[in-house]
C-alpha cells in the first residue's frame, strides 16, 4: 500500500529536549515537505527536499532543521523545542514538487511544556 | 493580508443539500488549484486537482476556477453524512519552488 509514515503520532516533551520526527515514504517520490498545522492558519511549510541531499526552507523553518540522505526517509528534527513548536505536524510527499498529486503522513501531535 | 483566504466555517447543512466551499487568492502566478479533504485526526488527501481556469467534475464533487476573478470553489452535490470533514483549497504557481500555499479550511458538516 502507497503511503507516508510518520513516527510518533503523539508526542508530550519539555522545553529544550532535542526530539526527531521521522517520515518515510514508499512511493519513490522525489519531493518531500513538512508542514505545520495551526488552528486559523492552515498548513505552513516548514522545510522541503527536491531530492536526497537537497533540501531548503519553506515559511516557517526557524527552530527546526531536516536531513534527507535516503530517498525514501525525511526526519524533522528540533534542536530545542519551545512551547511555540506545539503544532500537529505532516509530512508529504509527491513525485515531482507539489504542483502533482501530495499524499500526507497521518500527523504527529506534538507539544511542548 | 494572506495569499489564500478561505472561510473558515463550520458550515452545517443537512444531508442532500448541495454544498458550496470557496477562496479567494491575491498571487496571480497560480496556476495549479487543488481541494484536500481532511478527516478528523487524518493527514489531508487530494480530493479535486484543476490546471489553470475551467471547470473539473468527478462524481458528485465539482471544482472550478476563475482566474480572472482569483477565485475557485467546490461544489459538493447531495452531500452525505460522510462528507463531514475539513476542506482546504490549495495553489501552487511555477514560481513556488513546488510548495502548496494553504487556504485555513472550512469545516463541513452534513446532518442525517
């Protein structure tokens, strides 16, 4: 089955205590994204990668950082979680940029105290 | 002022009511519009997909664009129980180094 797989779906943390969100796809897709969901602001772009070891900043980067060194894998990782990281997270990926068809991760619901 | 306005909602209809959802965008290099229907606790999925202006129909569900207007809607005919979820329209332009920019989605929900 086609799909993303995002780890964890839930997640309670401390400020400060560095934490890694991990996405995996198993489409061959070229293009992955992260976005953040907030209530009244939609989804943001965090970070995408047109391709393994090619990544750049969408909207919102600040605070968080990304690796894509397999195609299939694109973690997001916050060096230090502030309560301002508290968002529903998704991944995406598609198989050339967002401009086709995007199949989104399940989310992972992330705060942080 | 954002790129994509979408009201918010919640809109509630009863079932079999046919259902409009629209956003308006400021950034005339859009050129791919998008409807992803989210279910509660759910990652978004592609519902409706539109290049440029016109009109698109799959089965029940409609979306059309007017890009003289910079507006786009999707119309949702005899609506079901199941069609309750959060719609978000979404746009990209050849400029947007592939990203999707967001409208903030409108919460449906269709009473039996």
């Amino acid at each position: 089955e086609a799909q993303v797989t995002q780890n964890p779906r839930y997640l309670i943390t401390v400020t400060g205590k560095k934490l890694t969100v991990t996405c995996s796809q198993n489409m061959n897709h070229e293009y992955m994204s992260w976005y953040r969901q907030d209530p009244g602001l939609g989804l943001r772009q965090i970070y995408y990668s047109m391709n393994v070891e090619v990544t750049d900043k969408g909207d919102v980067p600040e605070g968080y950082k990304v690796s894509r060194k397999e195609k299939r894998n694109f973690p997001l990782i916050l060096e230090s979680p502030s309560p301002n990281q508290t968002s529903l997270y998704f991944c995406a990926s598609s198989p050339a940029g967002m401009n086709t068809e995007a199949f989104f991760g399940q989310g992972t619901r992330l705060t942080v105290v | 002022q954002k790129e994509v306005e979408q009201d918010p909602g919640p809109l509630s209809v009863p079932e079999g009511a046919i259902v409009s959802l629209n956003c308006t965008y400021s950034n005339s290099a859009f050129q791919y519009f998008m409807w992803y229907r989210q279910y509660s606790r759910k990652g978004p999925e592609l519902l409706m997909y539109t290049y440029s202006s016109g009109n698109k129909e799959d089965g029940r569900f409609t979306a059309q664009v007017d890009k003289s207007s910079k507006y786009i809607s999707l119309f949702i005919r005899d609506s079901q129980p199941s069609d309750s979820a959060t719609y978000l329209c979404a746009m990209s332009g050849y400029n947007q180094g592939g990203k999707l920019i967001f409208g903030q989605g409108t919460e449906l929900s269709v009473k039996p």
